[in-house]
C-alpha cells in the first residue's frame, strides 16, 4: 500500500491525542514529560552509574567506558543498570531526575561533590572524554574534526532510527513515500561516512576517538546487518570503506564487551543485561538475567 492508496488524511486545526500511534513502541511516545510514578533508581559501589539499553545510543557510552578501562582509568569503572523502556522504567521520578527527556541512556558521575547528572549519549561522551583526556584529539584542528564527527552522529542518526527504522520496521503499515524519503538520507549519510573514509583510516585520520564510538553504534551496525534487517534493501555491501572500518573497530576488545552491556536480546554470548564489575563478563549471561528480573519484580511489590 502506498499513502497514495490510502484515504486522506486532513489534519484537524488543532491536534490532539487521543489514541496510540500504533507500531512496537508505541506505548513509549506520549505528548507531554515527567514522571508517571515514584521510583527511585538503584546506585552502585563504582563512581559512575549509567541507567540504560543496549540500543546504539546506549552501546556509544558503555564502549567508551570499556574503553577508557582498557587504558586503565580506574575512575571510570561504572555500573550499568538495565531500563526496560518497553514498560515504561524511564518515566519513573528517579530517572526523570537525572533525564528530564525520558530517554537512555542517563548517567550520573557520583565522584564530584554534588553527583553530576548526564543526559544525552553526545553529552555523556564528550564529559567522560573531557573528564580523563582520552579519545579526544589534543591537536585544535584534529579536536574540532573530532567534534564535527561526533555532532553530526547526534544530528544524523534521529534520521536512521527515528525515522528509517520506524517507517521499515516498527510502524503499523508500510508506507511508500516516508520508507522512500528515509531510506534516501540514510544511505547519503553512508555515502558521506564512506567518501570521507576513503582517505582516512578512522573519522579524525589515524587517531581513534569518540566520534567513531559514536557513529560505528549506528552506521557500524548497521551496514553489518544488525539493524532493522535492512542490509540488502539498503545495499550496505556497497558502502566498502565503512564496512572497513567497522570491522576494525569490531577487533577491539573494549568494543566487544561494550556491545554486549545492557543487552537482552539476540544470541546469549552477545548478551548483559547489567554489568557492576568485569567479572560480570564471565559470568552466565541468563543468570544474570534471571537475577535484574527477580529484583525488578521485588520492587514493583507494595
């Protein structure tokens, strides 16, 4: 079915909502902030207390973490707690809190005087890379380079998963033209990354930072197919030097554990649901599980 074949629709002179858009996260969009019940968020032993999902806004933070323990920084060592936004864990007063936009990841740096809050996956990285002088360039050129990078992820990707993902994947029907007008920016955004890396090993030349954490979250992922199952309708084979890079990326330890914190779906050995200590890589990935349940379900008891 195309918009074309379907009836008209006339928006009204004032719009108002009075049913669910419909699609698998529907349930999530709502017109107005705030909480919608009282829940205080549980904190950890390590400085950092990160409240999330294993979504690529998600993974761009607990890469870098992982990351910046690989390099030894001690003050990073963080606990990553699991939100099930699909029952609405992000509009509880705690997280509204520290996130007053309702949406993951949230962190909060427990190490200064009065615990800092954090919201918005950009924000977070360009803090804990400030914080400890890691993967960002000390060159102002090579910075500013870095900074484009990594704020044109956070002006790109709404396109890719807010848009793209939910009229290909989430939403109710299958409508030609947003499918069409979506999938044209995503893949001139591949274009974009795969020109620039043509001649440039990673996004800042040959220095690794956070603008590539960030972008190889989406546009990593997707053009190794893991998401919204559209890799043959996008055609990523084509977008060789992005695959490139991706791959290399993918090498890394820190990335690989990364990957896996804080996520509940997929294949077992991919999977987190919480990590409060490196150990927690070890351990059975379904016990843990069992674990973040048992205690979700003890706290929605009266």
């Amino acid at each position: 079915m195309t918009m074309n074949d379907a009836t008209s629709y006339v928006p009204p002179k004032v719009w108002t909502w009075n049913k669910e858009s419909g699609g698998k996260f529907a349930a999530i969009n709502r017109p107005v902030s705030g909480a919608t019940h009282d829940s205080a968020l549980p904190v950890g032993k390590h400085p950092l207390q990160l409240y999330s999902l294993g979504t690529p806004n998600g993974v761009k933070v607990t890469v870098l973490l992982e990351e910046l323990l690989e390099l030894g920084f001690s003050g990073a060592e963080y606990d990553a707690w699991l939100v099930n936004i699909s029952e609405g864990e992000q509009f509880s007063s705690g997280f509204v809190a520290v996130n007053p936009n309702s949406k993951i990841p949230a962190l909060l740096d427990c190490s200064t005087a009065k615990p800092t809050r954090l919201f918005e996956s950009g924000s977070m990285m360009l803090y804990l890379a400030e914080k400890f002088n890691a993967f960002i360039p000390k060159d102002a050129a090579k910075r500013a380079e870095c900074m484009n990078w990594l704020f044109w992820n956070i002006g790109s990707a709404p396109f890719l998963g807010g848009g793209f993902g939910h009229f290909y994947a989430y939403a109710p029907e299958k409508w030609e033209y947003p499918i069409d007008r979506y999938a044209m920016e995503v893949k001139r955004q591949l274009d974009v990354l795969d020109k620039h890396l043509e001649t440039n090993r990673f996004l800042c030349g040959d220095e690794y930072s956070i603008a590539d954490m960030a972008n190889m979250a989406w546009y990593g992922a997707l053009v190794m197919g893991k998401l919204y199952e559209a890799g043959e309708f996008l055609s990523v084979a084509d977008y060789k030097q992005v695959i490139r890079w991706t791959e290399e990326i993918q090498q890394r330890p820190a990335v690989k554990r990364g990957q896996r914190v804080n996520r509940v779906w997929g294949a077992e050995h991919h999977q987190l649901a919480e990590r409060h200590d490196a150990a927690d890589f070890d351990k059975d990935p379904t016990e843990i599980l069992k674990q973040v349940m048992a205690r979700k379900l003890a706290q929605k008891k009266p």
